[in-house]
C-alpha cells in the first residue's frame, strides 16, 4: 500500500493513501468521544470522520481529552 506524508500535530507523519480521518483515529487508538480533530484549518466533526479523506500534505491538529482526578 502506497503511503503519503502529513503534517500531524507539527510532526511529518507518514499514513497509508486514502485514509479517513476515521481510519487516523483508530490507528492511534484514541476515543472518538474524547476527541477535537482540525484538518487545514477546518474543524472536522464526528459525522464527517468516515468521509473526511486524508491527502498527501494536508495539516491534522489533533487534541485527545484526557481525564483524572
């Protein structure tokens, strides 16, 4: 599988082509409740995970929420 570069939380990363931002987030292991995720500037809601394709250079800021006491 073809993989492409994007800049994730000001890191380069490389991701597999055509993955969705869905795809992202289970590869990170992240709960998708307790997530905010922008792609180039634009927020992305949860509704438009599975839809939202990854492209080669695009800028993903990611924010996991944690809780604790």
């Amino acid at each position: 599988m073809a993989k492409i570069k994007i800049n994730l939380n000001g890191k380069i990363t490389e991701i597999i082509e055509n993955s969705s931002i869905s795809n992202l987030i289970d590869d990170l292991g992240y709960d998708v409740k307790k997530i905010a995720i922008e792609k180039n500037l634009d927020i992305i809601f949860p509704d438009q995970y599975q839809s939202e394709i990854i492209n080669e250079g695009d800028q993903i800021e990611m924010i996991h929420f944690i809780g604790g006491g």
